[in-house]
C-alpha cells in the first residue's frame, strides 16, 4: 500500500469479539484503516459515519443479521461487501449475495485470505478508476446504448428509459464488461478474471450476480432483452453478432 496514501477504510461487523480482533489486527498489520462494530444496528451508524472501502460482514448475527444490514447500507454506500458465514448451505450465502454482497468466505476462514480478498476488491476498483474516468477526454469510453438501456462507463451510471438502474459496483462492472462487445459470448472464468480479477473465486459468484443484475434491468432469463445466458458457455449482452 503506498505510503503517501490515504489508507483504506475498511469496517469490520461481527458479533463476535473475538474474530473482530483478529480480523482487524491483520488488517491494520497491512496498513489499512480498521472501524469495527458488533451488531447490526452500530455497524450502520459506522458506515454512516466512516464511509468504508469494504465492509467485511457476518451474515448470521442475533437481531439485525447480514442480509438486513447488506440491503440498507445499499440505500447509501457503495462500498465493498464480503459475507462472512459460518452455514455451509449455498442458499445462505446466495441470500446475502442477492442483497448486495461481492463476494463471501465459510468460516472457519485464514485471515490472510480475508487480506487478500480485500486487497483484491481495492485494486479492481483501482483499476476500473484508470481505465475510465481518469482518462484524457479522447480516450473516455462512450457510453453504450441498446434500446433503452444506456451504460455509460465515464460516468459510472446505468439508466432505462431515462431512469438511473442503482447497481452495485459488481453489478455495474459485471454489466460494463458484458456490453463491452455485445454478442460476444462471456465464460465464467473470463467474467471472474475481469470483474473480480481473479478465476479463483465460486463461478456461482457470477450466477448470482447476473440474477441480481437482470432482476434490476426487468430482464425476463426467459426472453431475454440484454444477457442471454449460453447454456453450458456463459452469458452474451445484447443481439449476436
């Protein structure tokens, strides 16, 4: 992490005290700014607050759980969500993706690996920041249109017939790259590696997220307007080439 750097924010919510130490203990050991909380109710007066970078958040807590604090702290941060889950069922991890969630990890979990998820997510964001907004004017993507659904990656903004679509910035990039080349059919592995930038992740990961993003457009998987899905392949945006 760049020295001169204002650190990242990241806030931690666990129910149990314990795991929020040692989680946070290994993230302020790799410089980032650490804000904690121990409920559902505190972790949203935080966010509230601190604005995070990420939030690394339990699903199962007594009171307001995971999926409750995930759907509104979506109502005014788009920081970074990772689920923690100590259930092995994939619906409970489903669930809190549905919500807003980048990404998830089953306890028990290496805190290293936690680190590096985090890190991960930042230097995607990063990245995404250098290719779009922060370029000179003649290099600035144009924002591409398909009926009524206009993706303007410069302005990081989707909008349906004139409206803004509130997309998660997961959604958002996984929806960039996809009309990027439209009918240009996308894997898993390929949507992995440049959305999240790494194919070591749950390819349900992208499942997921595609539901969550045709759910927002009122994009029927039946007949589909924008993402077709090429079974047993990937997933295609707009008319085949």
């Amino acid at each position: 992490m760049n020295a001169h750097a204002e650190p990242a924010r990241v806030l931690v919510v666990d129910d149990e005290r314990s795991l929020v130490d040692l989680v946070s203990s290994y993230l302020k050991a790799e410089g980032f700014a650490v804000f904690e909380a121990l409920d559902g109710p505190a972790a949203l007066q935080v966010a509230e607050r601190e604005a995070p970078d990420v939030v690394v958040l339990d699903l199962m807590m007594p009171g307001l759980d995971g999926v409750e604090v995930c759907r509104r702290l979506r109502h005014f941060s788009d920081a970074f969500v990772l689920m923690l889950t100590s259930k092995s069922s994939e619906v409970d991890k489903l669930i809190g993706l549905s919500v807003g969630a980048d990404d998830y990890m089953t306890k028990p979990f290496s805190p290293r690996e936690l680190v590096a998820r985090v890190k991960a997510m930042l230097r995607r964001a990063e990245m995404g920041a250098a290719a779009g907004i922060g370029r000179l004017a003649p290099d600035i993507p144009q924002p591409v249109v398909f009926d009524n659904l206009v993706i303007d990656v410069a302005r990081h903004e989707v909008t349906k017939s004139g409206s803004i679509v509130p997309l998660t910035p997961r959604e958002f990039d996984l929806l960039a790259t996809l009309s990027s080349h439209p009918g240009l059919v996308f894997t898993r592995t390929q949507l992995l590696n440049r959305v999240w930038g790494d194919d070591l992740y749950d390819g349900r990961l992208v499942d997921v997220h595609i539901t969550a993003l045709r759910k927002k457009l009122d994009d029927d998987p039946a007949r589909p307007r924008y993402i077709e899905t090429v079974r047993g392949v990937g997933f295609r945006f707009g008319p085949r080439n």
